[in-house]
C-alpha cells in the first residue's frame, strides 16, 4: 500500500470510516518524497529512537521505522490508532502511544521507550501545537535534534536574522539552544486536505554549548521578552514592562552594552540581549 497514493488514502479511510478533522489540523501528506527527504534529513539509524508527533496514517513514520531502533508515535486521534494498526503492523521496532503530546512527560516517554538510543525528534506537526511543542522540546534538552515539518511561516521566525521582520523572541529561543537550517519548502499541493498555507521543513541539531554566555537563562528570557513586547517602540521604552527602573537606568544599561539610544529590540542579536541581560541584573541589585 502507498500511503500517499491518494486512491490508496482514500480506501485506507473508508476501510475505516475517518473523517478528516479540521479541529486537529489533520492534513495527510500525498507526495511520497516529502516523507523521505524527511527520514533521510533527519539522521535516524539503529542507534537512533525517535518521538515522532500526530503520525497520522503512517507515511513518515515507515520511513522512520525503516531507519531507527526505534520509533514511538503519540497520537490524540483515536480514530487512527486502528489505521496505524494496519499499516505499521509490519514493523516491530514502532510503539503507537495515545495521548495529547502536550500533556504527556517529555522525560518519561524517552527514559521508558529510548534507553541506550540517541533520542531525536522527526515529525509532520500540527500547526497549532507547532511553537509551544518546540519550545518545550528544546528547553527539556532531551533531543539531539529536531526535524520537522512545519507553516513556513514559522520556519521562517526560527531561522530569522535580527531586523527582519520574521525576526521575534521565538527565534532567538531556538536559535540560542539549537542551530536551525530550513531545509526545504513543501507546497499546499502534496497534501490531503490542502492547507492555506506553504510548508517547509527545517533541521535544528542540539547546540553542545550556548551560543553566549549569562549569568542566568532566566535573566536573558526576561530582556528578550522585554525587547519585543512593543515592537514599534524603542528599546527603551519597551524593556520599562518588564523592568521596575527609572526610565534613564534603562537606558543607561542601553548605552553601557554599546547600542544606539534609539535602537529597537528587533535590532539586537543574541549576543547583544546576553550583554544587556546581565547589565539589567546588575542595575537591579543596586
């Protein structure tokens, strides 16, 4: 069975009696190289386990199985647990499990199911799960890297440079714990349903080291927070809702980290929000 003939699709679902759910996200993809540049880009081998999320009718997923230790798919969906009974009966190395990924143990899921693997994570996401599952996944550190399939749009933040217009506190998050490469876009068309929007498929491998150095990753979060909760605003301006200083210790800690009175928070790279971080700590301690 070809999982993205659409005929095949098609009979597959009706075997079953799915429906597709526009609440999920459910888009199935139909174009039989998307899933493998996918398996291929990420890596996966017999030293591999990998946590793929919403594995859908099971396209990357055999890719995947054909490749690693290991695969374990979480899936909310339980109308597709039966589907993905059938078409990865096959492979003995794949463990379906229900649930919602973002209530699942992170920690848990990788101890129970990877030990003695090198864990990454290689998935066609939801778009509405897509920034707060990378967040919690490169803050736990657990993956050696990530590859996934995801809005264009949002691959475009994670990768932005500063002053560009993609540019936003999320990618410096991603930026600062991985090194993010957008690998390819994948048009509306090589899905069923189509979706509104472009895709793309971006590789981010775990960073050994940060980029910069801080006394606290807490600290750095608050003044990237700071920076761009006013885009329109100057820096100055902007950092005065996260911090309780006087108007000209802001900018004093503005000036002390070599940037322009002026400057906005789009402006500066992670290195410069590293330097002011801790300046800013240091002003509130006086």
């Amino acid at each position: 069975m070809d999982l993205c003939n659409r005929n095949h699709i098609q009979a597959l679902l009706s075997r079953h009696g799915f429906h597709f759910s526009k609440a999920l996200g459910q888009n199935f993809l139909i174009d039989a190289s998307v899933p493998l540049r996918i398996a291929e880009a990420c890596g996966a081998d017999e030293a591999t386990g990998v946590l793929e999320i919403g594995p859908g009718i099971g396209p990357l997923t055999q890719q995947l199985a054909r490749r690693a230790g290991k695969v374990v798919s979480v899936e909310l969906d339980r109308r597709l647990y039966p589907v993905l009974g059938e078409t990865m009966a096959a492979f003995d190395n794949f463990t379906l499990v229900p649930g919602d990924i973002m209530k699942c143990d992170l920690n848990a899921l990788v101890s129970e199911y990877f030990g003695g693997l090198r864990p990454i994570l290689c998935a066609n996401l939801p778009y509405n799960i897509t920034t707060p599952l990378l967040t919690r996944c490169v803050e736990s550190g657990l993956f050696e890297s990530l590859t996934v399939l995801i809005q264009k749009e949002v691959a475009l933040r994670i990768c932005a440079k500063p002053g560009t217009a993609d540019y936003g506190a999320f990618s410096l998050l991603m930026q600062y714990y991985t090194e993010p490469q957008l690998l390819f876009t994948v048009p509306n068309t090589c899905f069923l349903p189509a979706p509104k929007v472009t895709s793309a498929v971006i590789y981010c491998p775990k960073r050994q080291t940060p980029p910069v150095e801080v006394k606290s990753e807490a600290s750095l979060w608050r003044a990237v927070r700071a920076g761009f909760a006013q885009r329109r605003k100057t820096l100055v301006n902007s950092l005065q809702s996260g911090y309780p200083l006087p108007k000209d210790v802001l900018a004093q800690a503005i000036a002390d980290c070599g940037l322009s009175a002026d400057i906005r928070g789009e402006k500066l790279s992670l290195a410069d929000y590293a330097r002011l971080a801790d300046r800013l700590d240091e002003a509130l301690e006086k």
